[in-house]
C-alpha cells in the first residue's frame, strides 16, 4: 500500500480545484473564472486500493503581488509546497498563453526535489491552444499527462501516474471517520466557501478582490430547517452597494444560488440569512 501528501500547483485558474473536485467526485474547492478563488490550501483525501493521497490544492501563484491577498496566497503557497509533499503535480491550461506567472511557477518547481509530474489541462479544447509554449517544460517534470478536468477525461491515468512515485506506507487519515473528503473544512468554512464562490460568479471583476465570507450560526430547527446565519464583507461602500444590488436583487441572486447548493449538499431544506457589512480591515480575518 502507498500513500503520500501531493501538490497541486499552477498559475490562477488552471482547473486545479475543478481536477481535485473530479477526482473525489465530489466539491472541496470552489471554483471560479476569477483569480483569487481559492485563498488557502484545500486539504482533501482520496484512497482506493492502492492506497491513499493527501491532496494539497494551492492558491494560484500570482507574477505580481496586486494587494494584500494575493501576498498572503503567494505566501501561502510557497510554504505548502516546501514542507513534506511527495509528489508535486504542476498543472497548464494550453488554452492560454505563457506568461509571468507561469515563469513565477516554473521557478518555484524547479527548485523541488521530488518527483514532478506535468498535467496539460483542457485537452477536450481545441481552439485557442498555445501547446507550442509548454513542450519545451516535459523534459523537466517525470511524466506528462493532458486530462480534461472537467470531462473527466485521463484523470485514472493521472492517479495512476501519481501512486507510481508515492513511497509505500500505511494511510494517514482514518476515512471512516469523514463525513466528506476535506480534511480542513468544517461546516462553517465549508458553507462560507460556498457563499464566497456565489458571489464570485455574480458579481463584476473588481468586487470579488474585496470582499471574504463568514458564518457566524447554524441551527438545526425541530421542522427539519437548517438555519445559517452569514455575511459578507467588503472593504468599502461602493462594493457594499454593487453586492447588495438594486433593490436588493444581487445578493438575492447569490443567497439564492448558494442555498440551493447547499441542500443538495445537506439533501435537506436550508434557510440563508445572508447580510453584507463594510470593514476596511476584512483581510485581517482571511
């Protein structure tokens, strides 16, 4: 039996929370087209006969550091991978051109020494591709694989790839015990990180850089209800108002979006009570 503690790695959206989420079959890490979606590393465990592995999904390396938040990710990242991975899987949508933060990437893999396997996301795209641009990187990394992270497609030859290089070992984490595959998730962070994503896929680019989630309660009622209590904040006024919406209407829009996923996820009826408050100092808590 193997098992081990793997990093994924990448420039800001890559597919590398979409990969984690396909291969647990289930979501962890929320997604978004906008940079800054995963703010710490998810910890998520996927075992099967062969033994068990510790994902580590890592906040998207950024080539300039635009504000605090992105400080911390960069941050953040660089520690994750420097203490006791195994394996480090480095992930490339050849949709998009190289660019600095690729090179910011690179850098910090080259470094590693362990073994390094490249994954080629979007191959289900054909056009735009700039596959040219990431060749000359395969004789670097132990193996190559191009998946499709949201086709599923390749992924068990990815698994396969990665329990190659895992050293043999007993499980680290008793799975029996899990109520679902992420590791440093409770019920709070969990359900912050859904509202987070919502209001990430509704509002207008420069709003999500502002803002951070957190659930201050939740009940389960005798009819059956699970009452949550949240907030978003926002560093000032005017991103208040765009989040809040005319009339109300966008954060309708996201307390809407957010509570149907979480009763599918709960598969009961959930009550969203979802606020939004300005605090200049909302970083402090990320």
């Amino acid at each position: 039996m193997k098992a081990g503690v793997v990093a994924l790695v990448g420039r800001p959206n890559v597919g590398k929370s979409t990969l984690l989420n396909t291969i647990l079959g289930q979501k962890v890490s929320i997604t978004s087209p906008k940079p800054q979606t995963t703010r710490f590393p998810i910890q998520a465990v996927f075992e099967d006969e062969r033994g068990q592995i510790v994902f580590m999904d890592t906040p998207g390396i950024f080539s300039k550091v635009i504000d605090q938040v992105s400080a911390r990710i960069n941050l953040r990242t660089e520690e994750t991978i420097e203490k006791g991975v195994d394996v480090v899987v480095y992930m490339v949508d050849h949709t998009r051109e190289r660019a600095d933060e690729e090179n910011r990437v690179l850098g910090i893999v080259r470094k590693l020494k362990i073994p390094k396997i490249l994954v080629i996301n979007k191959v289900d795209v054909q056009s735009p591709t700039h596959m040219v641009q990431y060749r000359f990187m395969e004789d670097e990394f132990d193996q190559v694989i191009e998946v499709s992270a949201l086709e599923n497609k390749h992924i068990p030859l990815l698994l396969n790839a990665i329990f190659e290089y895992l050293p043999e070992g007993q499980p680290f984490i008793d799975t029996s015990t899990l109520p679902q595959p992420g590791l440093n998730l409770d019920s709070k962070t969990f359900i912050a990180e859904i509202i987070r994503e919502k209001a990430f896929l509704n509002l207008r680019r420069e709003v999500p850089y502002a803002i951070a989630a957190f659930v201050d309660d939740i009940e389960e009622r005798d009819n059956g209800v699970t009452y949550i209590k949240a907030r978003l904040l926002t560093s000032a006024d005017r991103y208040k108002g765009m989040i809040i919406g005319a009339n109300g209407s966008m954060i309708k829009e996201i307390s809407m979006a957010a509570r149907k996923e979480l009763e599918v996820a709960a598969n009961k009826k959930v009550y969203l009570e979802l606020t939004v408050e300005t605090d200049p100092h909302w970083i402090d808590y990320v």
